[in-house]
C-alpha cells in the first residue's frame, strides 16, 4: 500500500473514527484503525469497539491498493503533529509503515489485518429514515443526559426513539428524571429503536457545522442500525427490550403551575448548589408562596437564600429536589421562560415550555429533612 494525502484530512478523519476505538480492551486489534486504499483515489478509515464501528472516506493520490491496521493513538498523535502539508505512507516489508513528510519520518510497526472485526453490509437493514442532522444533535443534547449511567439497568441505559407519521421523540430516563424530546417530522415509516446514550452521544459529536444541514440516512434492521453521516458511516447494535410506558408515569393533573425566566431560575440553584451539602443528595428547597419562589440550601459550612419573582396558579407548595438534577435540565433548554408542574410537595415536577410541546422534563423530589 501506497498513497500520498493532506495532514489535516486525514486528521479530522482519525478524530471521526477513534470515536469507536476501545480504551478499556484487552484485545490489541480493537485499539487500531483499519486504513485500506482503493485505486478509485479514496482510503477508507474504520474503528470497531464491536458495539459501534465507524467508517470514514477521504480522498488522496493511490499509488498502490492494500490495506493495514494501524495503533489508533500512536498513529493519530502522529499525524496531529505534522505540518499542513502532503503526506506520503507506504506499507514497508518489515510488518511496519512509512510515515513521511518534506521534514519528518516515521517508521511504526502495524497490526494483523486478519484479526481485524469484520463490519457487516447492510443486507439486514429494511427501513430507511432521512432525519435533519442539526435537528438530531439537538434532540441528543436534550435526552441523552437523563440516561442511566447503571449498566445493569438494561435499556434504560439507551435513548428511545419513535419515529411517527407527523413527529419523531427522543427519550430517556433513569430512576430519577425524565428527558422527552419531541420534533415535527413526516415519515411514511412508524418506527421504534433504542440506542445506547453513549453511542448516541458519539454519532451527534460527527454531526458538525460543516455537515448539521445535511440530513441523516438511518438504515434500520432488526438488530442493527447504520447511519450515514456526509462521508462517515457508523454501524451500531440496536438495544433489545421493551422500554418503560413513559407516557404514563408523566403527571398530567398538576394543580400549581409556575411561569418562571429559566436564566435566572438556573442561575440562583447554581448559586444555592454551592451549599446544597445536606444528606449528600445536593439538596435545595424551593417554596412557591404568591408570586415569589424562594430557593434555600444549607450545610455545615453555612446556608444560603435566592429570591425569584414568577407567575403562580394554584396552591403554595415547598418542595426539595437534588439541585444536579434540575440544572441538568435547565442547561439542555433555550426557552427565555418555562412552565413548571407541580402536583404536591412529594410528587414529580414537570418541566414543559410555555408554549407547545417541544420537551418535557420530570424530576422526582426529594424528601425535605424534618428539623
């Protein structure tokens, strides 16, 4: 194999596909990329942690046809630190690879193409979606945070996503929060498919500002989905399991509704955190009495006070929630202003924007200590 290409293609191609590099396993193979040059002048990078595998096609001047596996780090540390210019690479006899530019040469030793984990086609996918890029990524920074981070939870670990007629919703949850994202859409495919938060994650970091416009292809099958991203396509197991009736467990009768600015809402529990030591749950106090929400918090190293005026119908409620919580979900909205549910001071709030249906958010409370 022989081929000359740019330093920083072939960079911000190594940044796309180390995505799916394993940095915990004990299998050599799985923490290199598979370089393979085609004679029709692109290469084609590819990373497999087996769960995800990402490839990437670039263009660059073939000399000659082959293909090699190449330690992931190493490799990309080198080409991060070439100049921006024409890079020449050429597989050597001695199991090792040439890297060279005007000034520098490398000469690092490559891995078994053989053991290489062989990515599947896509001859088990059935259905396929067109989904706006910047619309998803969107849709991952609002849910994915409420995942489970518990691997022994199953697909609460994953991100519900229902494709419908007229909309498409993202959702997530752990055993304390709820995240449900929802976007117009129109689909002749109903769909439903649960994929990992973290996976999730990694697909919205190869969504760029060069690319956010283009849409997504999702091919779906049974147990498997491939995205393909501009020139990145990324091949992932769907998790199996039913995920939770999360229609149900969201209150709909709440009987004290607040209209409140979200930046000033964020920025007072921000400060109230900074003492919310109490019971080791980052403990706030939120009382809701007229017009005017007052936010408490207290530890051994002192207490604080915040004060924020709002719009209240219903009845007065004191209530506590785990402060991480609640600003998790400020942080995931843009909205000036946003509507909170409350039903009693022991059950969940619902975060909701004040006009339509763009999200909701339910945060369980947590037990105020008697004194």
């Amino acid at each position: 194999m022989k081929f000359t290409c740019n330093q920083q293609i072939l960079a911000k191609a190594l940044n796309t596909v180390s995505k799916a590099v394993s940095t915990r396993t004990t299998l050599p193979i799985l923490k290199g990329i598979l370089i393979e040059a085609k004679k029709e002048g692109t290469i084609t990078l590819t990373a497999s942690d087996l769960e995800i595998s990402i490839k990437k096609k670039i263009n660059a001047n073939i000399e000659e046809e082959g293909s090699i596996v190449v330690a992931s780090k190493l490799f990309g540390d080198i080409i991060r630190k070439l100049p921006n210019e024409e890079i020449f690479i050429e597989e050597t006899e001695e199991d090792s690879i040439l890297i060279k530019t005007d000034s520098s040469e490398f000469k690092v030793v490559n891995l078994s193409v053989d053991e290489f984990p062989k990515i599947g086609d896509k001859e088990d996918t059935n259905d396929e979606l067109l989904f706006n890029g910047e619309i998803f990524k969107d849709m991952v920074r609002k849910t994915s945070f409420a995942a489970s981070i518990d691997e022994t939870k199953g697909v609460l670990v994953g991100v519900l996503t229902e494709i419908n007629n007229e909309s498409v919703n993202m959702v997530a949850l752990d055993s304390y929060r709820l995240a449900l994202a929802c976007e117009k859409m129109t689909s002749s495919n109903q769909r439903k498919f649960i994929i990992a938060a973290k996976i999730m994650n990694e697909i919205g970091k190869i969504i760029t500002d060069e690319n956010k416009e283009d849409d997504i292809k999702i091919s779906l099958g049974e147990k498997r989905a491939i995205f393909t991203i501009g020139d990145a396509e990324v091949v992932l197991r769907l998790m199996e399991g039913d995920f939770i009736k999360y229609r149900d467990i969201i209150p709909q009768d709440n009987s004290t509704i607040i209209t409140v600015s979200k930046e000033l809402l964020q920025e007072s529990i921000e400060r109230a955190s900074l003492l919310a030591k109490e019971g080791k749950n980052n403990l706030i106090k939120m009382t809701l009495k007229s017009n005017l929400m007052t936010i408490t918090s207290r530890s051994e190293e002192g207490n604080v006070k915040e004060e924020i005026i709002m719009e209240k119908k219903g009845e007065d409620i004191e209530i506590g929630f785990n402060s991480k919580f609640i600003i998790d979900v400020l942080k995931a909205i843009e909205d000036e202003e946003i509507s909170m549910n409350f039903k009693t001071g022991t059950s969940p709030c619902v975060v909701r924007p004040v006009e339509g249906n763009a999200y909701e958010y339910l945060i369980l409370p947590v037990r105020i200590p008697k004194i």
